[in-house]
C-alpha cells in the first residue's frame, strides 16, 4: 500500500551519510531491529524505541528503521519527534492490553510514518488508542502532530484527552480503519485540525467530539463505512460526530454510508441533527481500490478525486505521492479526498 523505504537510502542514513529532517533542532537517534540498548543511540542503533525516548533529550528526532517493534510506549519528554521509515515497513505493535503510544504531560509531540496496531480493545481510555495524546493541563502551550500514519486494529486510533490549552493538534494523512471502537476521539481539545485522513470501517464512531471540543477544522477526510461493528440505540450518526459547542469548520469531506448517518451533535444529553456550513462536502462511494485487502486508495472513478481544497493541504499524500495531482485529467491540479492522491494519468 505505501512505497518501501529503500535499503540503500537507510545504509545512508545509518552510516551518517543522509541525516533526516531535524524539525526540532535536536540530536537525531537511531533505532534498528539489529540494535543493541546501550549507549545514546546516536552513532549504533538502540534496539527499542523506548530505550531511545529514554536516552533522548527534549527536541531529539529518533529515527527508526523499518522493522517490526512489539512496543507499548510512554513518552513524557516534550518536544520529541518519533520518525519511522515508511508507514507500511515501519511497525509498533503493541501487546492487545494498553495504548501503544502514550504521550502524556507533554508540550509538542510529532509520531510520523508508522504502523501503531494491537492496542487493547476494552475501550477504556486510556488504554485502547493506537496514539493517545494527554498533556494533562489545561494551560498548555505546544504543538501535537500525528502525520502518515497507518492506525489499524485497536480499539481506537487517535485520542486526544484534556484540554490541548493554547497549543495546536494536526491530524493529518492517516489511514484509520478497522479499529473496534471509534477512529478519532476528541474530548476537550479545542484547535485540532483533522486534515487528508482516511478514517473508515472503524466499529463505532468515525471522528468524534465531547466536552471542551471546538474551534477545530475537519477538512478533505473520508469518513465513511463506520459503526458497523458496535450497536448503539441512541446514535443518531456514526460518521462525525461534533460536541456540544459546535464552532467547527467542517469542509470538503466525503461523509458516507455511516452506519446510524453521517453527521451529529453531541450535545451532552444526547445526538441532535447537525449540518456542516462548510463548502464542499459530499456524500458518495468514495471507491476504494480493495478495503478488505488494506488497499484504501482512490479507484479511477472515485468522486474524492480532485475534490479537495488545496488550501492548507499537505504537500505530499501518505505514500510521498506529491500533492495536487490533476487526478481526473481536467487540466486543474486539484488534491484529493483522503490519505491517498490519486496519481495523474499522462
């Protein structure tokens, strides 16, 4: 589904020939499957990503070789940035009792091109996210992002706890799906941006809101095919599901085929009738090549192609397929719906 990381750019970068990307202006420290959990990480591989966060210094990038890491990680250092080497070659399972990646009492958090699966699926949160992100404060300044990413097979994929304060959350060119419970659950942070995410087949809810939610964006995601595995007699949508202030920019998504409907508030009581005031938004199969076989990219004939905003929209899709593409050969590059560009066709 996603481009492999080739073996000769990560001899590279291992050797100190190619350094990736330093967002934060800190040490970058290496993680292998052949690692050894000794020293800092920075010239010989650690074998754990946990050893490496523990051995990390605010504002470090620790970055990881593809592989498979059977992890359950808690990161309480502001600041990190954990960069995988390719979503689909790049995974975090965690052991089916406990979120995967907690970040907790943190400023500034960025996890990005990773497989997180196995969180437990009691539904407890904390406790069955994929990526739970908790600052535990309400006055908290900083910067969260969870960018291309693969969260499949937890109970939930992204949950974001207690007030976020005056810092920011991106949310941003993910697959989402096949998680028991909901895609992405939202209770308290306002100034979350859900962007190019493909959140679909998740058992309740696709992308949902509580208390303190509000002044977020939701913009060029399919959110489609959710609630299908987990009953609920007073839902009246399982697609998304806004909180009981409602001040949300919800614009140019495909909201469709969502088990109990597409749209709701959550006034605290109960669901009521919501209607976006966004442009854009449509309600169609978004044709995704093969969803039982994991392939959520766009088929030939997808409506999501070209249906996008390209305001604000991310410069390359899940798969470093850059963005826009004029995906439907009308001579306007436009971008995409979902995670995945669709590719122009020469």
């Amino acid at each position: 589904m996603t481009r492999k990381t080739s073996l000769l750019v990560t001899a590279f970068a291992f050797a100190g020939l190619l350094t990736p990307a330093r967002a934060n202006h800190g040490l970058t420290r290496f993680v292998s499957t052949d690692g050894i959990d000794s020293g800092d990480c920075l010239t010989n591989p650690c074998r754990t990503i946990q050893f490496a966060v523990d051995t990390a210094n605010p504002g470090d990038v620790i970055w990881v070789r593809p592989g498979t890491y059977n992890e359950n990680l808690m990161i309480t250092k502001p600041n990190l940035t954990l960069q995988g080497s390719g979503a689909s070659s790049t995974i975090i399972s965690g052991d089916r009792t406990a979120n995967v990646v907690t970040v907790f009492g943190v400023t500034s958090f960025t996890i990005e091109r990773f497989t997180v699966r196995n969180a437990g699926k009691s539904g407890a949160i904390p406790g069955s996210a994929a990526i739970e992100l908790n600052p535990n404060s309400g006055s908290a300044m900083g910067n969260w992002v969870v960018r291309r990413n693969i969260l499949v097979g937890n109970g939930f994929g992204v949950a974001l706890l207690n007030s976020l304060g005056g810092g920011t959350a991106l949310i941003q060119n993910n697959l989402i799906a096949n998680n028991d419970f909901m895609g992405i659950i939202n209770i308290g942070h306002p100034h979350v941006t859900v962007r190019n995410n493909t959140i679909a087949d998740n058992g309740f809810i696709g992308y949902y809101e509580f208390v303190g939610a509000a002044n977020n964006i939701v913009e060029n995601n399919v959110v489609a095919r959710n609630g299908f595995g987990f009953p609920c007699t007073v839902c009246t949508a399982t697609g998304i599901v806004v909180g009981p202030v409602g001040l949300n920019f919800i614009s140019f998504n495909d909201v469709f085929d969502n088990a109990k409907g597409n749209y709701a508030q959550n006034t605290g009581a109960g669901f009521i009738p919501y209607t976006p005031s966004g442009p854009g938004e449509i309600s169609a199969d978004p044709k995704f090549r093969n969803a039982p076989y994991g392939d959520y990219g766009l088929s030939l004939d997808s409506p999501a192609i070209d249906a996008g905003t390209n305001t604000d929209a991310p410069p390359r899709d899940l798969d470093g397929v850059a963005r826009p593409q004029d995906g439907n050969s009308d001579g306007v590059p436009v971008v995409d719906m979902g995670a995945f560009e669709r590719r122009a066709v020469n």
